[in-house]
C-alpha cells in the first residue's frame, strides 16, 4: 500500500472539485424547496466557494473568523466506510486493495469537505477490526497512514467487518453515530447480499464499490506492458487465495465458464443495487478512481 505525494494531490482535487459541485447543487436545491419556519441547527466554519449570503457578519465581526448559518436541511451526515482486505484484494497489478483504498480515500476527502463525521472500518489479523473516527478535514491524513498499513495477507473480509457484534444493529438504528451513509469497498465476493439489504432500510443511502484485477477480467491475457493484452497460448494457472487448495491450470472452456460465471456475479449486484435503491460502481484495478467514484457518491 503506498500513497505518492501525487496521488495525494489527486484526492484533494477530486475532493475541492465535486465538494464545490456539491455545495452548488445543495444551496440550489434549498432555494427551490425553502419553506417558512426552516429549524435553525447553528453554525459551522465557512468553506471557500461558498454562498456569502450564508456567512454571519455578525459572528465575522466578533470572532473574525468566518461562520455560515446551517439550518436543520443542511445539517452533515455521519458516514461509515469498510474496505475488504481479506486475501483476494491482494490479486492484480496494481492490487485491489491499493485500488479499493484510493478510492476511499478519496470519497472520505470529500466527505470531510462537506462536512460529514466519518468512521472507518477495516479488517484486521483475526478478524479484530479497526474504527477510525474522522470529523475535521485535517483528520484526512490519520486516515491515510491507517490506509497504508493495511496487509491483505493478514486482514478480513466485509463480511467478517459486518458480522462483527453489534455492527449491523448499530448500523440500522443509526445508533454508532447515526450513520447516513454507508460505503463498501472490495469484491463483494465473501457477502451475503442479506447483509447488505439490512444496511439500507430506512432512508440510509448505501453504496457499493465492486473492484476486480484486470487478471479476473481477462484471466487469459499476458498483461505485461509489452504484450498488449494478446492471449497466452499455455493457459492460466488458477489458484484461490483464501483456500487451501492447490493452483491448477485452466483451459479455453474453464475460461469461458469462468467469465459468464463473474458476468452473472457483477449484474446480481447492480441488479441488487437497483432493486433497493443504492448506488453501485464496479471498476479495474488499473482504472483510476475519478472515472467511477462520480457514479458511486451519487
């Protein structure tokens, strides 16, 4: 796992973008549906970009520090975020955990921009997780180094995160700090669809981040720079990493089981995402976070 100073500078672009899109759309949508006797929540420090017609001139010139008004339609959310790090998100060039935990990072950046507690979640050696509470945009960088220290050789998996006592419970009373939304990154292959059902009830938005190896795509193709994508004319070796059993080499029709077999896996997920209502990307390790984290923050 490794967070390069230009990577970095990706998610805090990413994150200054959409934020600003965001607070665009929000301040739109509260003119249209303004109505008279809006419960006033408070205050929260002033954001660059913002509307100035929300800053308190009063508090400005008390304090000389610049605050904004929030009503109770404007008040943050509190989001919980889980990464897979069980054996599996070790597979690909790069790997898919490398992968699931940039776009994480970058969705709590912008999260932390618009002003939401976040809590994240990642599996640890014998299934003992890890919760890392977040509520300033400063905290982005504690976030970041918990990511780096993450080992898919030695973590758990979602639903190892999910089952753990208590989680799911806490998750659908919005006791835990009354989560509003839920993020999921990894695989999805070790969960049980039920368990994910139970995270949405009520109006939590739940949504789900399906990353896979370029290998897992085209499991037949010499993914080495030179070679372009072009077959291998000896096969694959297949292997599970989260069982003991032996590596095997696959032919042409194991192949092409294999690839309708994973076509029906991903489509029961979106399928799934449709049917209640949560959002769903399904992306390449190779890919770079900013081409689907858009559609999974929607």
């Amino acid at each position: 796992m490794a967070f390069s100073p230009e990577l970095l500078s990706r998610i805090g672009s990413y994150a200054s973008r959409l934020s600003a899109a965001r607070e665009r759309e929000d301040v739109a949508r509260r003119r249209a549906l303004r109505a008279e006797g809006e419960e006033f929540a408070g205050h929260r420090p002033y954001r660059p970009g913002e509307d100035l017609r929300r800053l308190d001139w009063n508090l400005l010139a008390r304090l000389d520090r610049p605050f904004v008004r929030v009503h109770r339609s404007g008040t943050s959310e509190s989001w919980v975020v889980l990464i897979d790090t069980s054996p599996s998100m070790a597979i690909g060039r790069p790997g898919k955990l490398q992968s699931a935990a940039e776009a994480a990072a970058a969705a709590m950046a912008l999260g932390l921009r618009l002003g939401a507690r976040i809590e994240l979640r990642v599996g640890g050696a014998g299934d003992s997780g890890t919760a890392l509470h977040l509520g300033r945009r400063s905290d982005l960088s504690r976030a970041v180094k918990e990511l780096e220290r993450l080992d898919a050789s030695r973590g758990s998996g979602l639903e190892a995160l999910l089952g753990e006592p208590g989680v799911i419970s806490s998750l659908r009373t919005g006791s835990g700090r009354g989560a509003g939304r839920i993020l999921l990154f990894g695989d999805l292959l070790d969960v049980d669809p039920r368990q994910v059902m139970a995270l949405g009830e009520g109006r939590r938005h739940v949504h789900l981040g399906q990353v896979f190896a370029p290998e897992e795509w085209d499991p037949g193709a010499d993914l080495s720079p030179r070679s372009r994508g072009h077959r291998v004319a000896t096969g694959s070796l297949w292997m599970d990493p989260e069982s003991p059993s032996a590596a095997r080499h696959a032919d042409a029709s194991d192949i092409a089981g294999y690839l309708a077999r994973l076509e029906a896996f991903v489509e029961g997920w979106s399928r799934l995402a449709r049917d209640h209502r949560m959002s769903h990307a399904v992306w390449r390790s190779d890919e770079p976070f900013e081409d689907h984290l858009p559609a999974l923050l929607r």
